[in-house]
C-alpha cells in the first residue's frame, strides 16, 4: 500500500532573509563545507554506492562534488554560481537555476543512474517538488543519497531545519523522500563528529 503524502506547512519553509537566493550566490565560495575526514568518509561511501561508470546529478554542487577517483562516468552539476560549477572538474556539463523559483529540472525523464545533494538540502524552500523532480529522473531503483553536516548558512536555511537536531534532520530528509515515492530509505553516519565534522546520509530508492 502507499505511504500517505506528509506535506509541511508553508511556514516551515521560511527564512530570516528572505531575499532573492540569486543575489546571497552571486559571489563565488571557493569553500568546502564538511571538513577532511567527513570528505574522506563521504568519497568512501560514494565509492560503495554508486555505479561506477554511470550517470550522476550531482543537485546544488559547487566547485567541488567529493567522488572517488574511482568514478569514471557522466556527472551533470546543477549550482548556483557559474564561477564555482566552472571550477569543478568532476563536473561533464552543468546548469545553472534557482530551485526555490523553479524546481523543474531541465532533465529528461528516467535518463540518470544516481542523484547526490551534500550540504544543500536545508535551503529548500520546495523540496517535495525537488524531490518529485529527481524521481522523475532517475531510472527504476536509483539511488538518491543526500548528505548534511551540522553546518549551515542559517539565514538561509529554513524555519523546519533550524528547529530540528541531527536526528530530526535524518527524519525530516527521509519525510521528504517518502513524499517523493522513493523506497528503502536508509541513514548512514558516516562521521560521528567526535574527531571531526559530523555526516550523515539518507539514501532512498526510486
């Protein structure tokens, strides 16, 4: 039987700015997120999950997407900033939009192997459409692996992640992909944050 969608409110998306998300990006970050060691941990899992010689969306990357050097397949990057999708060398092509203003991925449907999304998930303002939007374009059993830290700009972020903790984070990743169709969905901690930057995953399948 399916699962009953669990849409939020409207108000759980807000933001302390909520300016135009094209302006706060205008300005290139040449920055990692997550420190070495959940880098190292994230690459390791990549390198298990991933069909090594398939087609990726690598969703809201950077100048930088953490594969193995072990990938050798196609990677479409979606961002922000030209400047820092430009700078990424995993990167085979790359489109530039705001998913807050249009969450229709400019993607044919089931043409994708993998989606990924690190660091990015809690500036969704309309995730359920993201989300909706990646299912469409994987192919039948792709994984979906979505992976945060304890990190955040927390202007930007919205009112639902700020008021969470890590474990209610993995919950709220793992509502959005149930709303979206993906099964088996799983949580992986991949850095405890002892010794270094906290990482989680949850990975759900189309």
């Amino acid at each position: 039987m399916p699962q009953t969608s669990q849409r939020l409110p409207p108000e759980a998306f807000a933001k302390i700015d909520p300016s135009n998300d094209d302006l706060f990006y205008a300005a290139a970050r040449l920055v990692t997120h997550i420190d070495r060691f959940a880098i190292d941990a994230l690459a390791r899992f990549y390198e298990k999950m991933l069909p090594q010689d398939g087609r990726l969306l690598d969703l809201m990357s950077s100048w930088v997407s953490h594969l193995p050097s072990s990938f050798g397949g196609e990677v479409v990057g979606h961002g922000m900033n030209v400047a820092e999708l430009d700078a990424n060398p995993r990167l085979t092509r790359f489109f530039v939009q705001n998913l807050n203003n249009n969450p229709v991925l400019p993607i044919p449907d089931g043409s994708l192997d993998a989606a990924l999304c690190c660091a990015g998930v809690q500036y969704l303002a309309r995730p359920d459409e993201v989300f909706d939007e990646v299912a469409r374009v994987l192919r039948p059993g792709a994984p979906f692996i979505i992976s945060f830290s304890n990190r955040c700009f927390p202007t930007k972020a919205v009112a639902v992640w700020r008021a969470l903790d890590a474990k209610g984070h993995a919950d709220l990743v793992a509502l959005y992909l149930r709303n979206a169709g993906f099964e088996s969905i799983e949580r992986h901690v991949l850095r405890d944050g002892i010794s270094s930057d906290p990482l989680t995953a949850i990975v759900g399948h189309r």
